[in-house]
C-alpha cells in the first residue's frame, strides 16, 4: 500500500453530505487511484456503490456578465479524459459545485454510462471533454459548453431546451442506489 494522500475538496464535500444525510452508510476513500474516488457501502459493508468526483469553483462571478449575475446560483468547468470516462468502473459521477455568492452547494449525480452517451452527443471529438454545468435559481443544471449566447441567455430565462444538454434530473437527487444502502 502507498502512503496516504490528501483527497480534494470535492471529495471531502461529497463524503461529509452522505454522511450527514445518509446515517447507517460508512464512506470509504480507496488507498490508491483506481478511477474511483469514494465507495459508500451499507453499514454492513456488505453493499457497495463506487463514485468518481469532480470538483469545479464557482465562474459565476469572475467570468460571466452581469446579465447572468441573478438567475444563476453557479457556473462550473470541468475537464474531463474521454478515455478514463470510458473506462470507468464508477458507478456514478459526481460535480460538485459550489456557488460563491449564493453560499451554495450542488451535487450533480450521474450514472456513468449515461455520462458517458450524453457527452459523446454533446462533444464529438478530442481526447479531453470540457464541461461548463451551469445551475439556475429555478433548480435547473444545463452543460453550457458551445452555446451561443442567445441559447444561453435561453437558459438563464428558463426557455431553453435541448434534452442531451439537460442534467436537472441529476441535480441534487441522490441515487435510488445509495438511498438503499441506508436502509
């Protein structure tokens, strides 16, 4: 076994919510890097669903225009390696963002394969994938990355529409999978 390391701040935020809203779960961090960042097992250990974490800073108030300032709770980015997302043996992907200004805190919970497809529609080719998931005071979650204004200015008023691009089922709503292992 190698030494321990630190894990990151999306790790820590992702592990301290499911312990905090999950009471009988216990909350694993693998000794190593296997593409999975966190295990939350039942408390019997018996049960187990694997999560790879992604954490962003909030780009809301540092990169976007004011226009958007009010309607938005956070702006995210996110490199993704395709073929680690391809390989991945996660059962799910979890975006952290934080939002600065609002004092918030979003969790987008995504099944890897689905992932996996609705990335590959949105953004074709190269080696890295770029996400922008943005989140909306209405509680929407949109990745932005390649729009033109008009479409997110669409978003921002709760008018767009573009169903690979819309990851609002994810947002917040914690797996039926690690609900079960609470039980």
């Amino acid at each position: 076994m190698k030494p321990m390391f630190t894990i990151h701040a999306g790790e820590y935020l992702v592990g301290s919510y499911i312990e905090r809203k999950f009471k009988r779960v216990n909350v694993w961090v693998p000794p190593r890097d296997t593409g999975v960042d966190l295990l939350v097992s039942d408390r019997d250990n018996r049960r187990a669903v694997s999560l790879q974490v992604k954490f962003s800073r909030d780009y809301l108030v540092t990169h976007n225009r004011a226009e958007f300032q009010k309607q938005l709770r956070v702006c995210g980015f996110c490199t993704i390696n395709r073929s680690k997302l391809k390989a991945s043996r996660a059962d799910y992907w979890v975006f952290v963002l934080p939002g600065f200004d609002f004092r918030t805190l979003d969790f987008v919970i995504v099944p890897t394969k689905e992932l996996q497809q609705r990335l590959r529609s949105i953004h074709r080719s190269g080696p890295t994938i770029r996400t922008y998931p943005w989140v909306t005071k209405r509680r929407r979650c949109w990745e932005t990355r390649g729009l033109r204004k008009a479409q997110l200015l669409q978003i921002r008023d709760g008018d767009y529409r573009d169903a690979p691009r819309d990851f609002t089922k994810w947002l917040n709503t914690w797996p039926t999978a690690v609900k079960q292992l609470n039980t």
